[in-house]
C-alpha cells in the first residue's frame, strides 16, 4: 500500500476510540459495504472464525501457536486488548505496528469520509477490518478471528470460514444476545457455514441438537468435544489426547487451569480437521505449540511473594471457571480478592461465586465508562465472612493489597478484562522500575 499516513499514532487511536460514541451495532452492512469499497478482502482469507461464551481467545491462541509452529503465516485477531491497541492483531504472535495501524486507519478512513454523513461505522467494525486489510495485504496462510459479540449479525462475520468453531454458551449480553440459552446459542450458531465443519464444546442438549440440526441443513461436518475428541489428565496442565484418528500422550500446555484442557480439545480437534482438508502439520508443532502457547489475563502470575494473579473472569461462567481454579489448583494462605466489574454484566452471581473464598476483597473500578461503581460492588456485595473495601483506583488497590498481603498470601485482581488491562500495565510500569 503506498498510503502516506499522516497523523501520528496518538492521535491516531484517539481517532479510533472516538468512534466508541456510536456504541455497539449489530448487522453486516456497514463493514459489508466498507469491505466491498477494497474488493473484498476477506474473500481471499482462510479463515478459523472462533464464537462462544468462554475462551475463545485462549482457543484462538492455542491454534495458532500450533500452525504457527508447523510453518504456517498465521493472523490472530481478538477483542478486547489489556494494555495496548496493537494486541488485537497479530501475525505469528508479532502485535501489528504502531506505523501499521495509523497507515490502514487512513486508508479506511479516506474512504469512509467520501461516504458524508451515512459514515457511522463503529469502533469494532472498523478495527475488523483493519485486520482483514492487514490479513489479505500480508498474505497470511491462516486467520483466526474471534467473533466479538454473538456471532450472527458481528461485523466479524463477514467473513466465509473454513472451519467455525464454538466454544461454551451461557447467558450472557441478554440485551442484545437473547434471554435463553436457546436464543444465544441460536446468534452464535450464526457462523455456522455451508459445506464447512463446526466444532464446539457446548454442553447442553438443546444447544448440540439445535447445533447438529443447522449443519445438517447446510452439509457441514459436526463434531463435539467429548465425543470426537477426548482428553486425560495426566499431572497438572500435562493431558492425553484421543482424537479421531491420532492419539497424543502426555501433552503439556503451557496455560494454567483445568478449563484450559478444554480449550486444547477443541483446538486439536480443529487441527485434525484441518489435516483433513490438507493441512501439513506434524506432531511437533502439536507438542511445541501447546508448551510455548502464551495468553495473558487469563490466570496470569505477575509477581511473587506474595502471588498475583490476574484473570479477566466478566461474566458467571468465567467466576465459576475462576472459583474452582482457586480452590482446587491453586495453593495460598489468604485470598486478597480486587474486583472491579462492569455496570451491564451479572454484579451479584460474579461476587457470590469468588467472595466466599476471600479473606478480604477490595472493590475498585478501571478508568472504562461502562465500570460499575465501587460503591455499588459494594451494596451488592452481600453478607460473607470477609473483610470488604472500596479503594476507587486499581494502582491504589494493588499497593494496598500488596502491604497487606503476606509471602505465603494470594493477591488475585478480576471482574474485567479492563481491570486486568489496568493492573498489568501497573506491573509492567513496576517492572520497568527495577
């Protein structure tokens, strides 16, 4: 592209985050028309598209660190990012540059200011697709794209997938999803393909049948987790995988927590459908990918006597996830819990599944608009045998907990991706400091 930028990167995402005021859309036609005014990009894109309540990203991740280690070019683009915008898209694990981002903003931008006054494109259906412009220019073998919200009617799905994926549903986004789990698993079902394959860990009855049903519809293969693949734990993060036509011993992944084994299945599963489709990829690549895979804010340890830990746990099913990793995996004294959740998502359920382990849990808010107030964490909190407070900044609940807490103790800091993003950036300043 011969595309001259001419802001700087700063102002460049303050261009980007500008866009945030026409919210969230639902519907294809803006990034449809937008993409159609390049040719089409996607169209030349093999793609892995990722939907599902829980873990896409980690899944995301795990694929493509094993076809990035088989020899493949392999874009990754996922939402939201933790510290810097660069995160959201990726080539073999390299975050896009800085120069890139402002270069395709002003590509895309040029052309969505000869649309006048119709140019209310959003935030995330333009930052999709800078990823597929970046994609297609740089000629990726695979893009794995993870679907922001729902699945249906996300600007993401746009795109024509080689093979879909869907990881767990529960409920979740129920103004714009749906109020049952049918209804959200029937947005998600959105991706679905013709003539493609699906696989998904999806548990319910309803779901798989609803799921089978629409492939059948469309001859697209259906494969479960838990039926066609299959995983034993052997130690630790360390499992045997049964596929349907190749066995894996003693695999270690390189993510902590039992639900992570989950998100290997499904992956491996996906690499075995793509070994069918033709895909060169040998064993190593398999056991280098899972060892090397790496995705922070997901049951990350940033420090050490005392351990912190931070994972983005935004909704019910990931608290649980979180809850049972801390009582069962996890050794520690005492749980300092930093919580700072958003105003839209299930306050309540989010605090009664991780309060009763804490000894003290500290509510605190990051600097995003949607950020439930601390105080309101606070009211809702309920009744537990543990100590509770509101600090209002994230860097100031961090250098209490850290006073507070002892060697032996554990200092763990979720409720929200953008808290997560907050306290990692607080221990990559501190890092920086040493």
């Amino acid at each position: 592209m011969l595309t001259i930028p001419v802001m700087s990167y700063q102002l460049t995402i303050k261009y980007l985050y500008g866009l945030q005021k026409y919210g969230i859309k639902f519907g294809l036609s803006s990034i449809s028309r937008l993409l159609k005014s390049f040719s089409d990009p996607q169209d030349s894109l093999k793609v892995i598209h990722i939907a599902g309540t829980n873990g896409k990203g980690s899944t995301g991740a795990i694929l493509s660190s094993i076809l990035m280690r088989a020899g493949f070019k392999v874009g990754f683009y996922t939402s939201p990012h933790l510290v810097n915008f660069t995160e959201r898209i990726k080539i073999n694990e390299q975050e896009i540059s800085e120069a890139k981002v402002t270069e395709l903003t002003e590509l895309i931008k040029n052309k969505l200011d000869n649309w006048g006054d119709n140019c209310n494109i959003t935030f995330f259906e333009f930052v999709t697709a800078m990823a597929i412009l970046y994609f297609a220019e740089q000629k990726v073998d695979f893009a794995v794209i993870e679907v922001g919200m729902g699945g249906r009617l996300d600007a993401t799905n746009v795109v024509n997938s080689t093979l879909s994926i869907i990881t767990n549903i529960s409920k979740e986004h129920e103004a714009f999803l749906g109020t049952t789990i049918g209804e959200i698993a029937m947005e998600k079902a959105g991706i679905i393909k013709k003539k493609g394959a699906l696989i998904t860990s999806a548990a319910q009855p309803e779901v798989l049948a609803m799921f089978q049903k629409i492939c059948l519809a469309n001859n697209t293969d259906f494969y479960q987790v838990g039926k066609n693949f299959q995983a034993k734990a052997v130690c630790g993060q360390n499992f045997d995988y049964h596929g349907q036509e190749v066995t894996y011993h003693n695999l270690k992944l390189n993510l902590l927590g039992k639900h992570q084994i989950t998100n290997a299945m499904l992956s491996l599963g996906a690499i075995e459908i793509l070994k069918k489709k033709g895909a060169k990829i040998d064993d190593e690549a398999v056991y280098q990918g899972l060892a090397k895979v790496s995705w922070p804010g997901r049951l990350e340890s940033v420090q050490q006597n005392p351990r912190v830990i931070l994972d983005g746990a935004h909704n019910p099913l990931a608290a649980n996830i979180l809850r049972d990793a801390l009582r069962d995996e996890i050794d520690y004294q005492r749980l300092f819990l930093i919580l700072g959740i958003m105003e839209d998502k299930n306050i309540e359920t989010i605090i009664s599944s991780l309060a009763p382990l804490a000894h003290e849990i500290i509510f605190t808010k990051p600097d995003y608009y949607r950020s439930a107030s601390p105080k309101l964490l606070y009211e809702q909190a309920g009744n537990y045998q543990c100590i509770s407070r509101v600090i209002e900044s994230i860097d100031e609940s961090i250098r209490y907990s850290l006073s507070a807490a002892d060697e032996k103790d554990l200092i763990c800091i979720t409720g929200s991706l953008f808290t997560v993003g907050e306290a990692k950036k607080f221990f990559q300043s501190m890092d920086g400091k040493q």
